[in-house]
C-alpha cells in the first residue's frame, strides 16, 4: 500500500512538475504560460529589427531554446554568382541563435552576441532559406549556441551554413 502511495505521487508530481522558470520569475505549474511569454517577447522584439525586416525575414518557430528564421531566396539578396549572399545567410543564423539564447535568459535581460563562427558547407542555392538557432548551454552570463541553415526547394532540404556562437546576457537598463 505505501508502495502504491510512493508510486502515485511520484506519478502525480511528474504530471504536474512543479519549477521555478527564470523566465517567469514565478511558480507554475506548468511551462505553456511561460513560454507563450517568451515567444511574444521574442515577437516583439524580431519585428522591431529593421535588418531582418530589410531582409525578408520571418520568425517561424520558436521554443525553449530553439528558434528557426525563414529567409526567401530573393536576387537583392544575391552574390555575383546568383547565390544567397554570405552577409544575409549570417545575419539570420546570428538572430536565431541570438533568439534561442533569449528564450534561456532572464526575463530583465537580452542577449548580444559577443562572437561567432560560420562554416559555408557549400553554395547558399534554394527557394528559401531557414536558419535553426539551438541553445546548447546557457549560464548566467553566456550562452553558447549552434545553428543552422538550410537551403530549401519544394522537393529538398540542405544544410548550406553553420555557426557556433557566444551570446551574453545583458540587463536591460544596462
């Protein structure tokens, strides 16, 4: 009987898991509270920046620690060879790990990026692009973050770019 009681509330507990979010600064019972205030924060703050509005950019997708940004192929875009420019495909992997990151940082922060690096793995080719920022650890400073980009047609997905970066926490009347 104990034995079933232990079970049924340890089942219980895992049901209902109980945390404190830095994000929420709150007690929840569950996590899709706060993470639909991560993701209007994330909103709010992507369809302020004017580059990824310059660009064409869409924020697509966003969760706890991940974030992925649509980028449609466009010729103003482009290098001398037609393909994606190397500036556009960075600026939008930068903003998706930078998003990630933020989804990990405490709600009176943002997040910059103090570095990073990017690997072209082969030409920026496709219908559209989407670049997938990924939180890998996150400190109370840092954040280290891989991405991604990928380069999409109706019929194939490729991966053309990958970053690794650093993202700090910063407080927001800093």
């Amino acid at each position: 009987m104990v034995d079933d009681l232990s079970r049924s509330a340890a089942a219980e507990r895992a049901r209902t898991r109980t945390f404190l979010n830095a994000q929420c600064s709150v007690v929840y019972s569950a996590d899709i509270y706060c993470m639909s205030r991560i993701r209007s924060r994330i909103e709010a703050s992507f369809n302020a920046q004017g580059l990824m509005s310059t660009l064409g950019a869409q924020l697509v997708h966003v969760e706890d620690g991940e974030v992925h940004i649509s980028l449609p192929y466009d010729t103003r875009l482009s290098q001398q060879h037609g393909y994606a420019h190397a500036g556009a495909i960075t600026s939008v992997v930068d903003s998706a790990c930078g998003y990630a990151a933020l989804t990990k940082a405490p709600e009176d922060h943002e997040v910059v990026t103090v570095e990073f690096k990017v690997n072209f793995v082969r030409p920026a080719v496709g219908e559209r692009f989407l670049a997938i920022g990924k939180v890998r650890t996150s400190g109370r400073l840092v954040a280290v973050c891989t991405g991604e980009v990928r380069a999409e047609t109706s019929n194939q997905s490729t991966v053309v770019a990958l970053m690794q970066a650093t993202m700090m926490h910063v407080r927001r009347d800093a």
